[in-house]
C-alpha cells in the first residue's frame, strides 16, 4: 500500500465678534472658551471603553468548508458551531517598557487569545498577542486595528511581521450603517479588510465608537477560493463591568481533528469494505508552526496471523502553510483488496504525537 499526500493549505460662515459688556463677576472670554473646549471634549464618546473588568459579550458562529470537522466541537444540523463568547479587559501588561490594555479572548473555558493593545488619538493599535500556548507574539511594526478619526473612505494598510509571519492586509471605512444585533441597534462604521498574507481573509466589522465592535465576519480560503472556515461575531450585550471568567485547565481544544472518507469530500465514516478504491485521511489543524510538518502514520493494529500485531503500514508528511490549515492523505487499495482487521492512523505535529484515529475494514 502507498500512502501520499494529496493537497496542503495550506482593518459655516463666521459672525464677527461683537464686543460685549462684561458685568459685575464676569469671567474672561479666554475662561469662558476655555470651559466651553472642556465640556465639548468630555462629552465626546471615547473610541472604546477602557476600564479595567469590561467585558463584551458576542453570540459566535463557526463553520468550514464541505468536508472539513471543527474541532471537537458540537454541530447544528446545518454543520454550524454555534456558542458564546467574550472579550475581557483583564487590566494592564507591560511589554518592552510600554503599558498596553490586555484583552482576553474567552471561548469554552479558554482563553483562546489575547491581544494588547493601546486606545488612543491615533485609534487602537495592536502590539502584540499572546496565543492559546501562552506564546507573545510581537507585531512589528504595531498593527492599526481601528484608526482615528473614523470617517468613510479612510484607509489603513499593516505590512508587518507577525513572529516569524509576514503579514499583508489593507482596511478601508466603507461607510456608516444601521445595524441591528441581539445586543440591540448601532449606528456602526462599517470597516472591510483584506488579507493576502500569508493566507486569503476578509474581514467586515462594524465599529461604533463608545462601544467597540458591535459585529465582525472573518473569512479565510484556500488558495483556490474554496472555503475553509468563516467566524461572526454579534454583540449580544452592551459592555459592562465583570468579574474574570473562569478558565478551565482542560478546556484547550485540540491541535488536529481526524476523519476518513471514501472520497475527498465525503461521508465521515470509520467502517470500510475490503474492496473500497480508496480511503482519505483528512485533518483540520489549528495553532501549528508555519512551515512545521504534519506526520501521518498508518498502522495496523490486528489483520491476521501473518502480520504482526501493530504493524506499521506506510507514513506521509505534509507542510503546514499557515497556522489553521488543513489536508488529506489518500490510500488506495491494494490489488488483493484491503485486510479485514483493525487499524488506527497516528498524527504527529513537528515529530511530536498529537493524535490517533481508529477505523475498521470489513467484508
């Protein structure tokens, strides 16, 4: 049997002045314009709130192209992913000597992510993030993730690296909209962003300042346009001050989802005839090392006395392209038709084991 790989993955007119009779305990008019400067500036909304313990609560739909598994997660009937999310401003990290806010991504127990951040004139602008491993990742130069002044037509470009990425993405405010998510009504920027490094990814946020993003849609594709995963995320709450979720140790999601199929994109299936023409490896991966390998091994658990017990068929490899990528590994049957027994297909991330799928064949 010969195993190979089938394909990889892979932001008026002026009056004049009149002179005017100051009476009795009147202030200057340089007071009174100084006052009048304050009040205007203390009334206007700040680009998003930045007091410590504010929490954003999202209603998050995940799914993938046909033929892929998120996770180990549960699915809709429509193959949709759907459960809450929150961002937490979880107070101040110094980086480098520099100050920034630190707001945690929270999905299932996790803290999925966390990006730190300044909030200011310029807009928000993101210096680094730190990973579900718990790795920072530095942006160089700092990514401008909502620039300011907001106004349509303004636009921004991050040509950087992200670690050891380099990025491209390009934002332009397309316009100003109303729109309505469970949280309720919004008049919202709209902001769109593209990616084309290292992999293809659209972004559509609605921004509204004083709040944050009321809605955001990430797309990302293959390489040949099909596909591979699309996340939104509605607001479900207006900010508001919280305690710290809670994170359970147990709750981080795994590296690489396994499944079989008789066809590249096909019924998930774990039961084989001995005459199947081919059976596919499929896996969805998240969190990998661009350029790192995913290592396929297939292994025969129990086919017959004249094999011994787990013995090793064939392996294949494949490059990882980004770090949420995804790949099949096909194996055709042997002239004499497949064994009947038990098998079981082992993955390793960069020669570490991760995970182990079983499957059987049958008359």
């Amino acid at each position: 049997m010969t195993v190979r790989r089938l394909h990889r993955l892979r932001e008026i007119g002026r009056a004049r002045p009149q002179p005017a009779r100051r009476g009795k305990g009147s202030p200057p008019w340089s007071l009174v314009l100084a006052v009048l400067f304050l009040s205007a500036s203390a009334l206007a909304a700040p680009l998003l709130p930045t007091n410590p313990g504010t929490t954003w609560r999202y209603s998050m739909t995940e799914e993938v192209g046909k033929g892929l598994t998120i996770s180990n997660l549960k699915q809709d009937a429509d193959r949709k992913v759907r459960l809450p999310v929150l961002y937490h401003l979880d107070g101040m990290e110094n980086v480098d000597g520099k100050e920034l806010f630190k707001f945690e991504m929270h999905r299932a127990g996790a803290v999925t992510n966390t990006d730190l951040v300044t909030v200011d004139d310029h807009g928000i602008t993101c210096w680094a993030r730190i990973n579900l491993d718990g790795e920072l990742i530095k942006l160089n130069p700092p990514q401008t993730m909502v620039a300011a002044p907001l106004k349509q037509g303004a636009t921004w470009n991050f040509d950087g690296q992200a670690g050891d990425l380099k990025v491209h993405q390009q934002y332009e405010v397309t316009g100003e909209e109303d729109i309505e998510v469970p949280a309720g009504e919004f008049h919202a920027y709209h902001i769109r962003g593209e990616q084309s490094s290292p992999s293809r990814m659209t972004i559509d946020r609605w921004f509204t300042p004083g709040v944050g993003i009321v809605k955001d849609v990430t797309t990302m594709r293959a390489t040949d346009g099909d596909l591979l995963q699309r996340i939104s995320l509605e607001l479900a709450e207006r900010p508001k001050i919280e305690n710290k979720p809670e994170v359970k140790s147990d709750a981080t999601s795994k590296r690489l989802s396994v499944s079989f199929a008789k066809d590249q994109f096909g019924k998930v299936s774990t039961r084989f005839s001995t005459d199947t023409p081919q059976i596919y490896v499929r896996w969805q991966g998240q969190r990998l090392r661009k350029g790192g390998k995913v290592k396929a091994v297939w292994i025969a658990e129990n086919i017959g006395e004249d094999f011994p017990q787990d013995y090793k068929v064939d392996e294949a490899s494949a490059t990882v392209e980004s770090q949420n990528a995804h790949g099949a590994f096909m194996l055709a049957r042997p002239e004499a038709g497949w064994a009947i027994g038990d098998y079981r297909v082992e993955f390793y991330v960069d020669d570490v084991f991760v995970d182990a799928a079983k499957l059987k064949i049958v008359k």
